[in-house]
C-alpha cells in the first residue's frame, strides 16, 4: 500500500515516518518543506521530495499514483498572522484534496486538533458531538476547523476520509508544546496556574501514529467522522511538568498563580504583542492558557470501538522519557 506522508519535517509527520517503515508494511514518501531535516529522513532510506503544499501543481505531483494520503502538515502555533495560517491550513488542505480527488487516491486521514472545544472554561469527557467553540481561540484553531470541514465535506464516494484530533501531543522532533515549556522552565521560575490542579489529556506522538494506522484500516462505518485522540490516561499539569522536568535534568521552582491573573495577563500580553511590529510571540497566551490552566479531558470511546485505536504506554513514563530525549539533543 503506498502512502503519502504530507508534513514529515514535523513532530507527528516524521515520526509517522518512522513508524511506517518499521512495519515494513507500507511503501511511504514523505514530504516537507525543511531541507535539512528532509535529508535526515532521506539519509534513512525513505523516500522523501521536497515540496510546498501551497502550491496546487506540487501537490498533484506528490499524491499522484498513491493509495493513502496522510495529511499531517500544518503551521501550528498559538501566535502568528492569520494569512500564514490560513495558507498552511487551509489553502495547502485544498490543494491536497484536488489532488487525491484528481488522483483516484482511495482514503486521506486528516491531522487535525481539539483546540476546536476549547471555549475558556474547563471542559472534562467530551466526546466528539460536544460543540466547537462559538469564537476559536486563536488563528492555529480557526483554519483547523475551516480545513477539518472540507475534508469532511468530501462524498465518501468521491474520496474516503477519517479526521483524528490528537491532544497536545508530545514527543521526540516536537518544536511545539515541549520546547515552550522548557525555554520557561530555564529561567529558573515556572508560573504554576492554580497550583497545577487542572486534569489534563495528553497524547503521545507514537499513540497518534498507532492512531493513523487506525485510521488507514478503519471500516467503511467509520468513513466521514473525525476522533478524539489521546493518551486515555488524564493527568494533572503538576505531574505532567514533574516528569517532564525530570526528564530533562531541570531543577524548577514553581510560582503559583491564581487562574484570575492568568487570564488577564494572558489577555494583556496577547494585546501588547498584537501592537507591535512583526510577528514576535507573546510570554503568554491564551491558547497556553487553555494547555496548562484548564481541566480539559476527552472521551476516546468512539475511536476506540469504530477505528480500534487503543493507546499503550504510561502518560507518565511517556512524559519522563520525552524530557529525556530532549536532555540529550540540547545538552
């Protein structure tokens, strides 16, 4: 089964990769738009082409004469312009479904978030009938959502589609969650929302690729639906950064901060930063506000029993380990 990989320079994409080829049981390219790291894949005997979604010819190109299609490419970030984003997210998911449509590809699997639910208050066992947000977070969120509808849009006698939204996913090549985290984290002081008390899921990135696998065999009663993804296992911010933490070797001293401040330092930032000239990020945001302040906790019953995902692993011990991994390639 041939299997195009779309984002393989990023967190999910390359390790996917990986995955895939371990199995020995798909013949997979991967694509990206980092040259650098798309000769790392390459150097691993994956076949990997260079290209940029945006632009319609080049996506033809790649998809055409494959079975699959994995979209996992995005720009994902809680700061930004919202062309960049809607050009990464929605236009490049455009081109993709032109062409799979013009290619005869059988089945496109969708990488796609549940940042879509997140309305600011906290949120525990939603399920995917749980309604989006009446106003989206942030820009990351609101071209998810435009891009996870015209996949979904697709007849399935036209074209099959599965879209899964993992949460905050972690892991080894991750340059989202984890390095954020500990770019704070070195300054000695890590601001601690309501003492770390909210209960969380997160989903490690070999559990969004056994997922995808899922996906990529699902039966036909599951075409047109999208899932959550997670660990299945919530755990509460402290523990998580604990592990984290331990992991990468870092001593941190917490300071607590009440939910209240929180949120109005994150709307101060994001309206400071908003003025200024460039795209710089600010400290603090409330899509990060939204990751380590509030309960959010999904219900994952439904990928469980129509696509058969089943996640493996310890949350924590997963947690440990990507520090340790990230200790040893910044040390």
């Amino acid at each position: 089964m041939r299997v195009l990989i779309t984002g393989a320079t990023g967190c999910v994409g390359r390790n996917l990769t990986e995955f895939l080829m371990e199995t020995e049981r798909y013949a997979v390219t991967a694509t990206g738009r980092i040259a650098i790291l798309g000769a790392e894949i390459f150097a691993t005997g994956t076949r990997f082409i260079s290209a940029d979604l945006c632009v319609g010819d080049e996506a033809l190109a790649l998809v055409a004469g494959q079975d699959i299609v994995v979209h996992c490419a995005a720009l994902s970030s809680p700061w930004g312009r919202f062309r960049d984003f809607h050009a990464a997210n929605v236009e490049a998911t455009r081109n993709v479904i032109r062409a799979c449509l013009a290619s005869g590809v059988r089945r496109l699997v969708h990488l796609s978030t549940p940042s879509i639910y997140y309305d600011g208050r906290p949120r525990r066992g939603l399920t995917e009938e749980a309604p989006v947000a009446s106003r989206f977070v942030n820009s990351y969120t609101a071209t998810k959502w435009t891009a996870e509808c015209e996949v979904l849009n697709i007849p399935a006698s036209h074209l099959e589609t599965i879209v899964l939204r993992p949460r905050a996913v972690y892991g080894k090549y991750d340059r989202a969650i984890v390095p954020r985290i500990r770019n704070v984290a070195q300054r000695g002081v890590f601001p601690l929302i309501d003492g770390g008390s909210a209960l969380v899921d997160v989903t490690s990135v070999n559990n969004v690729a056994r997922a995808v696998i899922a996906a990529i065999e699902a039966p036909s009663g599951a075409l047109g639906r999208a899932y959550n993804i997670t660990d299945g296992e919530p755990v509460k911010v402290l523990s998580l950064l604990n592990e984290l933490f331990s992991g990468m070797g870092l001593s941190v001293r917490y300071r607590k901060i009440p939910l209240a401040v929180a949120r109005i330092a994150g709307t101060l930032s994001e309206l400071a930063y908003g003025v200024l000239p460039g795209s710089l990020e600010p400290p603090i945001t409330r899509y990060t506000l939204a990751v380590m302040g509030l309960d959010q906790t999904f219900n994952i019953t439904a990928a469980r029993h129509e696509i058969g995902y089943e996640p493996v692993g310890e949350t924590l011990c997963a947690l440990h380990e990507c520090g340790r991994w990230w200790r040893a390639q910044n040390d």
